[in-house]
C-alpha cells in the first residue's frame, strides 16, 4: 500500500477551499457592484376639465308626411321632381278635376231646387194662415203647411252641406305642401289612378330645423339636474341646459350647437337611461332624418382632475395599475381608477395625488419593491 506525503494530503486540502472561497466572490462581486435601474418619471398633474359623455344619436325631422290623394282619379299633372325643395302652399300634383266639378255643379242645382221648394211652401203656409183667420180652413191644414215649410228648409241646409263636401273633393283635386321641406322619390306617373287606398304619391320630409334623439344615463341625468336645480319637466326650457354637440357619420364635428327641447317622463328600466331630443337649426342640412350621429353632452362646469401619461398605464387581472417610485427612490404598485382620456393623458379618478411621481419608461426594468435611480422625463405633461 502506497501512502502518501503529508505535504500533498495539505495542498490537496487547500485547493477545494480556495476554489470555493473564488465562487463566493465571484458571485458577491456583481451584486455589490450592480446600480440602481434608471427609469423616467412624470408627475401626476391636475387640470380643470370639462367633462363630456357621448351616446349614440338619430336625426328625425320635426315634421315629416306621407303625400296621400285624398279623392280618387286620375293623376293629371306632376309638379314636381324626384328630390326638390318646396315651400309651404306649392302645388305638387294636379288629380283629373272634370267629375268633381261636374258633382258640384250638380250639386249647386240641388240648393237651388232646395230653395224653390223653400219658397213655395212658405207661400203656402202664408196662404193656409190667411184662410184659417178667415176660419175657411181647417187648423190641421196649417199645419202641414208649416212641416213641409220646415222640411223644405232641411233640404236646404242638406244642399248647402253637400255643395261644402263637393268643393272640398274638387279642392283635393291639387295637392300642395303642408309645410315647407324636401320631397322624396315621387312614386307615381301622369295618368295613374291614385286615391286614398292607393300608396303615398311622395315623402316630404322638414330639413330645417332638425331634431336628434338620444339616450342619456340615469346618473348624468342626475348630476344635471342636482347642478341645474331643475326637474326633467323644466330642464329643456332653462337657458342653461347643457350644451349639446353633434359629430357627423363621416367623423366630423357639425359646426352648431344644440338645445334641450324634450325629455321623456320615465327611465327605461332595461337600459337605465331617459329619452331626451335637441334641436339644431341644421342650416347646411347635414343632419339627415334617420341618419345615426354621436351626441356629445359637456358638463355645465369644469372639475379639477388628476392626469397622468397614458404611457405610465399597466394592467394586470385586477385592473389598471401604475408604478410610483416614492420619496425612498422606492418602486411602488398602484392600482388607479382611470376615467376618459385627455389627449395623451389620461384622467385618474382614484388612487393617485398630485405630484406623485409615475414610471413612463423603463417600466420593464423594474418590479415593486427595488430602488431606482429616476430622472424626470424630458416632457412632462401639463406644463
């Protein structure tokens, strides 16, 4: 058996701790040298804003009619083209006159049979009277003569009636625009029969001004009405209902503002939300009847709120957080409750004061709970 040197059993002792001693310093080396992550921070800033909901809103015109004949005929004359304005009073369609005047004339002849008739029993019962004073007549004579003399003048009032009926149906004969707007496609020709059971001849729609419904939330409502000290029957006739905005299908915003003119008396309870209407002069007719629009509603005073950059938002599946490096240079977790956005900032309801510093960049770099090194961000919002 082989045994070894004292000196070699101590060197082969030595080399394992000194290896082991180099990992141990090897490994705390880095540790002590690493620095703090640098990140760029913003403050939390306040602003007044003016606070806005938008809804989903549909044009319907203030007056709006189907063009029906009223009498049966045939269409004599059209006045009209597909799609023309028209003003109160102009004539539209012509329906063929000829058998309407025809029974009018008729009935003119009627009335004045009628008065014959009215004037012959009058001199009867004048001449039945004359021979009762001279009691060569019996009483019952007169009497007849006083019942025809009434019926005479029923049959003079039925012929005036029925000359009325026949000049309104020969007036129906034209047909004019109950009130000023634009027509639609014209659906009928010259020479058809049109009359009451038969479709509308056309669609005239008012333009100007027009109306544009929407719903609003029970809640806006509310806060409305609490600022206003107003109920929902007065809240349209006070000078200082909410302004209301419009933007068009094709994104644009309409350049006028609308009024309150109705809010319905319930809220619908599958919604939550009352019906309510404004008008806008509509002076460019760029609100259409039917047509869909965003409704716009600003509060009537501004409220201070707390910003901070959209670019300082996380989220995770308890909701919307940021990271707050503290006055320890500390990282903080923050769960904020965030309301609209405000350009590229966005409005913190709840979970954040003014002057505390968020994390907008390096976020990825750092975890809650290490120190950083921040420097403030080259543009801070707000200023």
């Amino acid at each position: 058996m082989q045994t070894r040197s004292p000196s070699l059993l101590m060197r082969m002792r030595w080399v394992p701790a000194t290896l082991t001693g180099l990992a141990v310093g090897l490994t705390a080396l880095p540790m002590d040298a690493q620095e703090a992550p640098k990140v760029s921070v913003a403050a939390a800033y306040t602003q007044e804003i003016t606070e806005e909901a938008v809804f989903i809103g549909r044009g319907e015109a203030i007056d709006k009619v189907d063009i029906v004949a009223r009498v049966s005929g045939f269409l004599d004359e059209q006045l009209v083209e597909d799609g023309s304005t028209v003003a109160e009073g102009d004539l539209l369609f012509r329906i063929e006159p000829d058998l309407y005047q025809a029974v009018l004339e008729a009935r003119r002849a009627d009335l004045d049979k009628a008065e014959a008739n009215l004037e012959l029993a009058g001199v009867e019962l004048a001449r039945k009277e004359e021979l009762l004073r001279r009691e060569a007549t019996p009483a019952s004579e007169v009497d007849i003569a006083r019942a025809n003399e009434l019926v005479a003048e029923a049959a003079v009032k039925s012929a005036q009636a029925a000359i009325r009926q026949a000049e309104l149906d020969l007036s129906y004969t034209q047909i004019e625009a109950p009130f000023a707007g634009r027509l639609g496609r014209v659906a009928t020709s010259v020479g058809d029969v049109v009359g009451p059971a038969n479709p509308p001849l056309v669609t005239l729609v008012r333009e100007t001004p027009i109306h544009v419904t929407f719903a609003l939330n029970e809640k806006r409502m509310i806060d409305v009405l609490q600022q206003l000290g107003e109920t929902a029957e007065t809240l349209a006739e006070n000078q200082r209902s909410p302004d209301v905005h419009v933007t068009l299908p094709n994104g644009a915003p309409l350049d006028e503002v609308g009024r309150l003119v109705f809010v319905d008396n319930r809220v619908d309870p599958l919604t939550g939300a009352i019906v309510m209407r404004a008008e806008f002069a509509n002076t460019q007719r760029l609100i259409v009847d039917g047509a869909f629009v965003h409704v716009r509603i600003s509060a009537l005073e501004p409220t201070l709120r707390v910003l901070i950059p959209q670019a300082a938002l996380q989220r995770d599946q308890r909701g919307d957080f940021v990271l707050v490096v503290n006055d320890k240079q500390m990282v903080e977790q923050r769960y904020v409750t965030l309301g609209d956005t405000e350009g590229t900032a966005a409005i913190v309801l709840d979970g954040l004061r003014e002057g505390e510093s968020v994390i907008v960049e390096g976020l990825q770099r750092v975890r809650p709970g290490v120190a950083v090194d921040a420097v403030v961000a080259a543009e801070q919002p707000g200023e």
